[in-house]
C-alpha cells in the first residue's frame, strides 16, 4: 500500500491544473467545500457525494468497556461520530486496484 498521503495543497494544486484558476482561488475554493462539508456534518446533516460515498453523523450512547491492559471495566460516555460509507463505484474501484 502506497504510504502518500492526499493533503489539501494536493487538492489546491489538482483544481489549480484541471480547472485553470489561479492557485489562490484554487486553495480558497477547497477550503469552501470543505467547510460547507464539516459545518453540515456539525448540524448532524448526511453529506453524500454521488459514486464518492456519504458521510454521516451517528450519536452513540453510553456503555460499559474494558480497559485492554487491566482488564477493568470503564464507563464510555456518549458521544457522536463520524462515520463513512463509500459508494458501489468507490468500492469497485479500490478493489480493482488492489488487482493490479
């Protein structure tokens, strides 16, 4: 597995080329999405992106868990996560290149 990592200067530059605006505008319209993303998750709202995935909010209650190295039972509070499901086509294609 390829240890590169895509950052949001990866992303700026992608629309800088593909797209053609200046690297400025590029940087501030990936900073646009991304913030329209995560203020919309912050409401607990689905952001789906079609053949991408949807992302999610899911509120989880409390419970009991285990530390791992004591063995001792720890209470877990209720919390809210984020979570990712990806498309059919997303899947579909990670699985083709694992293939290669």
């Amino acid at each position: 597995m390829s240890e590169k990592t895509l950052t949001r200067m990866d992303l700026s530059e992608a629309v800088f080329r593909e797209v053609g605006l200046s690297r400025n505008e590029s940087a501030q319209l990936v900073e646009t999405v991304l913030q329209h993303m995560s203020d919309a998750l912050v409401r607990g709202e689905t952001v789906k992106i079609s053949s991408f995935g949807t992302f999610s909010v899911r509120d989880k209650t409390s419970r009991m868990g285990r530390n791992p190295k004591t063995g001792e039972e720890v209470p877990i509070s209720p919390r809210r996560v984020l979570s990712f499901r990806p498309s059919h086509l997303m899947k579909d294609r990670v699985a083709e290149g694992n293939a290669k």
